[in-house]
C-alpha cells in the first residue's frame, strides 16, 4: 500500500500541476495567438503525446486554454512519482484503499471556484473559452468537465465526464450514455417530472479526473465515488455550496456551471468528435439550462482533444479495474493494457505467467465478462512486453494458431460509441498468442546478458 499527497505537492489545483510541469520541463506554451475555433485542437494534434501544453494567448481573449495532461503516460507517472507501467496496479491500489478507507469530503461555502459569481445574465462563450475542434463539429464543446449529480431519491452523489455543445448564452446539450450513473439518475428523475440538478466543474485535479473515470463495476451506483479523490490528494477533497442548485461543486476547479438537466426535453446535439475519432451524429438529446457560472479570478480552461488523450484519461482506469477483476478469478494475470489503436477501449492485451494449459483462455471469458466494452483480448506471456505492438504481434507470427487459439463471441453486449455495435452488441474475439505449457524448447525466446549502460562510455 502507498501514499499519495498531491495535495501536499500543490497537484489539488491545475495552477499546482502546471507549475510542477514547467519545474519538470514537461510544459510547452503556445505564445502566438490562436482561435478556439479549429487552430487550437489542429496544433493540440501536431504535438500530441509529448509535454502537455499550454495556449496563453487564445482568440477572442478570455483565459489559457490547458490540455494533453493525460496523453503521455511518462508525465501522469511522474506525477505519481511512478513509472508508467506501475500506473494501473498504482490505480488498483488507490480504488482499493478507498474502498477499504473511505474519506468524506468537505463542504465549504466558499472556494477558488467561486471568486467571480455570474447568477444572471449569463453568456458561456463569454465567461468560457469553450473551444470547438472537429471541423465538423456542431459548435463548441466541454470536453472533459466532471459532472456532480444527487440520486434523485438517495442523494448519493455521482461523478462522471459526459460531453456537453453550447447551443445558446444559458444552454447546452449533452450526452447521456446508457448504463452511466448519471442516466439513471436523471430517468428516476424525469419519471418524478423532475429536472436533475448538477454542476460542471472544468480545470480539475487528476485526483478528480480519476476519481470521475472509475468505471462502474469498480464504484457502484450507491458509492459515491468521489471519495477516490479525497485519497490521491492524501486529504479530504473540498467541494463548495453552489448558488442555484444542491449540488456541490469542485472548490479548486476553474470554472463551475451550475444547472439542470431538463425533464422530457430534447434539443440537436452533434456531430460531436468522439473516443472513437469519429463524429457521434446529430440527433435530438438531453439539454441543460444553466442557472449560474462561477470561476476563479485567473481561470485556466481545460480540454482533452480526441485521440490518446482520451484514450489514457479512460483507459487508465479501466486497465486497473480489468486487472483488479481478471486477477482475482485467474490470478496468474501479470498485467492488462488497452492499447492506443483499440481507442483505450476495445482491445486488451492481457500478460499471463501460464501454470496451467488453458488459463489463458478463462483469462479471456473473464476480461470479456469484467468489461463490456472490450471487442478483442489477445493473451501473451510473461515474456512478451505487452506495451510494444511489435511485440505482441512477434507473439502473434511466432506462438499463435488461427485455427485453434481463437475464440470467436458472438452478438454480445458492446459499446454503444463504436460503429460495430449494432442493436447494443457486438461480436468479440479472443486470441491466444501463449506458448504451450510446459513450454517445449522451441518456444524459449533469445536471452541476452543484461546490462547497466551507464557503466560504460559509449559516444
Ligand atoms: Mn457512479
């Protein structure tokens, strides 16, 4: 078990965590002028999955504009003070802890986040540098903004990340995935004929980032997951009285937009640039009228762009609840990742340290069944390093069957995001690239002498 005191390191706050990142050297700031609309994402690309980056001069001129903080696992490690392949097992351990230790947060009437209150007359494209990305995206839109809800009859509160387009001054619509907490929520509420109150926090630590990414078979819909947060911080997280709705916000975001989500209303939302890099299309979805703004003195606007970005912010924390699951049935998993061309989504390579023949393939039906998204799982070795794509294809040329080693499911429960799925499945597969076991001589990959490069002087 570890500690973690980002609080104590000043990482609670994205003021904190970029001071950290330009210390590091893992800063990189935009000094010309940029429109938010298409340049900004269209450089955010051409750098993507080196230093995060910082756009202090954005066009029109409302605030800095923050994003791939999650798009190089090096940088999330460093924060961490990991390395990026402890990562997942660093993300287990920090869901088990507070699900071992749960800490409440703190509500406090004031905060940074509401240094500057706008409760009427509001205009999100004048408080917000809401930028748009896609070309063909249907307007601006929040992207990655943590959204806080209440049970409509508990009162147990949800964190979680959905998208949201500006539609006018005090309105947005969003999307409301099934099978998210939040869904649910709101049709309990809808069925009251009540609207559903959250907030919208933008410019978030990634102890709260995370904390909104636990996927829901880790942080049940009676576990307020929020709690996550409270022990990567190594404190109690401070949340804030809103000024129009009961639910609370962030008290070190950027920004808060407070609002409700409406009962039996739907308005156009889309095309949206989604996890899959294709656009979500147009259609009539869920709309929120805000009720009020509030925000620091010296804000900083954050986004993700599509791409790696995305696909570590989620897979992060769906490797490590993969891992948590799969390794209790067949706990001779050494690791999981979501690989960057499955979308940190859709494709699992699971590492196994084989004792048995056949353990890969339960190793397959329980990386299916612990998370519905996945569409392919390829199990290797223990030898194989489950990072490289050369080498897990290596496994594929050198210790695979297309005739035996595979396990074809088909029409089963999917991601409702990817083109595939259609009516809700999907077919899946599972490859075997193991070697036999007891592993005849053949199969012994080349070892060389290891060696420490620093001990020598090469030029
Ligand atoms: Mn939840």
């Amino acid at each position: 078990m570890q500690n973690w005191n980002f609080a104590r390191h000043g990482l609670h706050e994205l003021q904190g965590i970029i001071s950290f990142l330009q210390q590091e050297g893992l800063l990189t700031t935009v000094k010309t002028a940029v429109n938010r609309v298409h340049e900004m994402a269209g450089i955010a690309k051409k750098l993507e999955g080196a230093n995060a980056l910082l756009f202090e001069n954005v066009i029109p001129e409302i605030a800095p504009i923050f994003t791939g903080l999650y798009w190089n696992r090096d940088v999330l490690a460093r924060l961490f003070q990991s390395n990026p392949e402890q990562l997942p097992f660093l993300m287990a351990d920090v869901i088990e802890q507070w699900q071992q230790n749960p800490i409440t947060p703190i509500i406090q009437e004031s905060g940074s986040a509401n240094e500057v209150i706008y409760t009427g007359d509001i205009d999100l494209m004048k408080i917000l540098p809401i930028p748009t990305q896609g070309l063909e995206e249907g307007g601006p839109y929040l992207t990655s903004s943590v959204v806080i809800a209440k049970d409509p009859e508990t009162g147990i509160r949800n964190t979680s990340i959905h998208r949201f387009m500006v539609t006018g001054p005090d309105r947005l619509t969003m999307q409301l995935d099934m099978g998210r907490h939040l869904r649910d929520y709101y049709e309990r509420a809808e069925k009251m004929g009540k609207p559903l109150e959250i907030t919208i926090n933008n410019g978030v630590s990634p102890a709260v980032h995370i904390a909104a990414v636990t996927p829901s078979n880790a942080a049940m819909i009676n576990e307020d997951e929020l709690g996550i947060a409270s022990t990567i911080l190594g404190e109690p997280l401070s949340l804030i009285q809103s000024q129009t709705v009961d639910v609370e916000g962030i008290a070190d975001a950027q920004y808060i937009i407070e609002g409700k989500i409406l009962p039996e209303i739907r308005e156009w939302e889309g095309p949206a640039a989604e996890v899959t890099d294709y656009y979500a299309k147009k259609d009539h979805r869920w709309v929120v009228q805000v009720t009020a703004i509030t925000r620091r003195t010296h804000p900083i606007f954050h986004t993700i762009i599509p791409g790696r970005e995305v696909y570590n912010a989620v897979g992060l924390m769906a490797e490590a609840s993969i891992f948590r699951n799969v390794s209790l049935l067949v706990p001779s998993v050494q690791a999981v990742f979501l690989t960057y061309g499955g979308c940190g989504f859709y494709h699992a390579v699971i590492q196994i340290k084989k004792n048995n023949e056949g353990v890969q393939k339960n190793a397959i039906l329980a990386a299916f069944a612990s998370f519905p998204s996945l569409k392919r799982v390829t199990v290797v070795d223990e030898d194989v390093n489950i990072y490289d794509p050369v080498d897990v294809e290596w496994a594929l040329a050198t210790r695979h069957d297309p005739v035996k080693d595979v396990i074809i499911i088909p029409e089963a429960i999917g991601h409702e995001l990817n083109p595939m799925t259609l009516g809700g499945t999907v077919n899946k597969i599972g490859i075997d690239a193991t070697a036999p076991y007891p592993r005849p001589q053949k199969f012994h990959r080349i070892q060389l002498q290891q060696i420490d490069l620093d001990k020598y002087e090469i030029k």
